[in-house]
C-alpha cells in the first residue's frame, strides 16, 4: 500500500460493532471483563486505548516500522525516550535541536546524571570524537529548527553503530511523508504531531515509532509506567489531520518553493535557507535522504531586529505566531520566540541572529501569500530607503 492509502486506511477498518466508518472517539476509562482476567484486550485506558491503538498503528505504518506509541505531546514523546537512559549514561545531541528538547535534556535529565555533549551533527568527525565508553544515545533532528541544516541519518548511523548507541531522529520537521529514518538505519523515530501530522494547530501531541521489539517493549513499559498518553478526542483529531497529510505536504512543498524563490529575488535579503534552493550545501543530500524538502523555510533580512520586526507586523495573511506545520502560513522571529532562552553569544555563534525570520509556509492559494509577502517587503524597502 501507498503512502496516501495508508494514511486513510491503516488501522481504521469500520468499527466491528457499528460499521461506523470513522474511528471511534472511546471517551472512556476502564473496559468491562467478562470475568477475572478475560477481557477483549483493554484494560485500562492508560495502558491501552482503542482511538489510540488506531493511531498508534498508522503512524508506525507511515513511518514503515513496526510499533508506534503516541503520546500527550511531543515532548512527552522525547521525555519517554529519555527514560530509556540510566545514571551515568551519556548522549550525543545536535546542537541545533527544539529548543524544549534542548531544556529537557540540558535542565531536567542533567538531574539524573545523564551527561550530554551538543554539537554540530553535520560533522561526521566531530559525532565520532565524542563518543564515550558511556555512550548510550546519538540524537538528531533534520533538518534542524530554524537554520534548515541536514544531518546525514545513515553516515551517522554506521558512525555509531558498532559502539551500540542508539539513533532517534526527530522527524517532525519533514513528516513521515517526505523521509523515514527507520529505512535509513535509526532505531527509534520521534514525532511532535502537533505540527505537520495533525496538521491543523487544533491539537497538541507526540509520537514515537520503532522496529526493534526490545526497544518497543521497554518505551511501551515507559508509556504505560510514566502516564503521557493523549486522551481520546486528541488522538482522533491527529488521526483526522493525518489522512490528509499526503495532500498537504505536497501543498506545502510547492508554496515553500515558491517563497524561497521569492525571498532570494528581494534585495532586503541576505540569505534564505532551504533546503530545495540547489545552491543549499546540502541540497544533494536532501534529495537522496529525503523525498521532498518540505514547507519550512528560513532566511536573514539586513537591518536585523527592527527589520524583522517591521516585516512580522506588515503582513496580513502571514501570522505571526510560535509552532508550525498547520495549513495557514505563520511567521516565527527565533532568536526572540522559540530559540529566546539560548544565551545571546551561543545564539549568534550558531547563525540565530536578529533579522533571522522562519515561515511555516501554509497551503494557502500562493498568489494571496506572494502578494502578502510583496507589500510587506515593499513597506520594509522604504522603510530602510527612508532611513538610508
Ligand atoms: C514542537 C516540536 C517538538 C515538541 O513538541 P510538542 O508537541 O510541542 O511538545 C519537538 N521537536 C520539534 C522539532 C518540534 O518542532
């Protein structure tokens, strides 16, 4: 089965009892036994609950792995991961990872005598030079947030593998639909569906995919024993946003395209980052890693704060908000919203500067967001003339 089919399909055959079409939305707690210890396989709605199991089996399908577990959030999904690691463990992060992946990591697992080394994971050289006779864990995202930079899943992986560490990519940025780090050797995927997999910035969730039994078995235990599971309705919600995720991240990859297009053609730009310009230097890898380059793109306006400022607040259509990877196009300025709490030096050191903007491009009609986009920047242009 395709991609499109599965997202529709996998998991969500009409309810036995009704024939409903749609998953139903089990709002309920605890499930009846028939007597002591015989049941139709729920329990307990923490531990197991019939939308989630629906959900759980798409994503994994989509992500062509074997389990999926969701979770209450996305970082609900990245803390159970964490669980997997003990006192004395070490990991190896990108630098540039979510900034709540960054604080739960450097501020609540440093609690527990995790040690964490962050650098840049494009450098094969520098992930190799880290590794510990403690290492447990390589984590990657990619492309990163906000500098769309790539890692190279299955250079790494070979980097690694044979020190028994363990890979999870966090694939929310590219969505299942355009890479599956599964088939690029990672042992463990994560997901926020909060952005592009529920699609619609009307839920908030996690997930997490695997192949490896062992490593089911545990996270499963961690799911159940820590409790962040998503309640019913949110997982309905995902499962909804995501039956037209094939449809979306096409529409997003297109309008991305054309923006970035737009963006290098202005002269109050200095550079734009994505990863579908062939002049990104990792434009090569991200045609064989991944199968699109999807909706995000980044880019650097002269004039730092106040031009970025001055931008945000001209537009009409482009909102500007945190999150991404809903349908409506949003603008984020990183070095004050997402990526505000890295100290200032460390922020620009790492390319997050002032006139630094990242669009979630939408799937709105492009026309709207180009002519949106153009008399922003015409009011930008003679503002800077003005002040020249
Ligand atoms: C948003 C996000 C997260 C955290 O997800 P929540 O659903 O907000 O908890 C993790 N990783 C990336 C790349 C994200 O964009």
């Amino acid at each position: 089965m395709k991609f499109s089919t599965k997202a529709i399909h996998v998991g969500q055959e009409p309810d036995p009892s009704t024939g409903a079409i749609m998953t139903p939305i089990y709002q309920t707690s605890t499930f009846a036994q028939s007597e002591i210890g015989v049941h139709k396989g729920y329990e307990y709605a923490r531990t197991h609950n019939p939308t989630r199991t629906a959900l759980e089996t798409c994503l994994a399908s989509l992500e062509n792995g074997k389990h999926g577990l969701a979770f209450a959030s996305g970082m609900a999904a990245t803390s159970c991961v964490g669980n997997l690691l003990k006192a004395g463990s070490h990991v190896i992060v990108g630098e540039d990872v979510y900034g709540g992946t960054y604080r739960l990591f450097a501020k609540v697992l440093t609690n527990y005598n995790i040690e964490f080394t962050f650098l840049d994971t494009r450098n094969l050289n520098l992930v190799k030079q880290a590794i510990k006779p403690n290492t447990k864990m390589l984590w990657i995202e990619t492309p990163t947030n906000p500098l769309l930079r790539l890692a190279d899943i299955k250079s790494l992986v070979n980097t690694v593998k044979s020190y028994n560490i363990i890979t999870v990519v966090d694939n929310t940025f590219a969505s299942p639909y355009f890479q599956n780090p599964l088939d690029l050797g990672a042992d463990i995927v994560v997901h926020s569906t909060t952005k592009y997999i529920g699609g619609h910035s009307d839920v908030v969730g996690g997930a997490i995919v695997v192949n490896d039994e062992n490593l089911y078995e545990e996270l499963k235990f961690h799911q159940n024993a820590v409790g962040g599971i998503p309640g019913p309705m949110d997982c309905f919600l995902v499962l909804r946003g995501l039956k037209t995720l094939s449809l979306r991240a096409r529409e997003h990859e297109k309008n991305a395209l054309a923006i970035a297009k737009f963006l290098k053609a202005q002269k109050s730009v200095e550079s734009v980052y994505y990863p579908g310009l062939p002049d990104h230097p990792q434009h090569d890898l991200a045609k064989t890693q991944m199968r699109g380059f999807g909706g995000m793109v980044s880019f650097v306006l002269k004039g730092g704060y106040e031009s970025a400022n001055l931008l945000s607040k001209s537009t009409k259509i482009f909102t500007l908000a945190e999150s991404l990877g809903g349908i409506e196009s949003l603008i984020c300025h990183p070095s004050s919203m997402t990526h505000g709490s890295i100290p200032e030096k460390d922020r620009i050191e790492r390319g997050i500067v002032d006139g630094l903007l990242r669009f979630s491009v939408g799937i709105e009609d492009i026309d709207d967001l180009i002519n949106d986009l153009d008399f922003a920047f015409n009011v930008l242009e003679n503002n800077l003339r003005i002040k020249v």
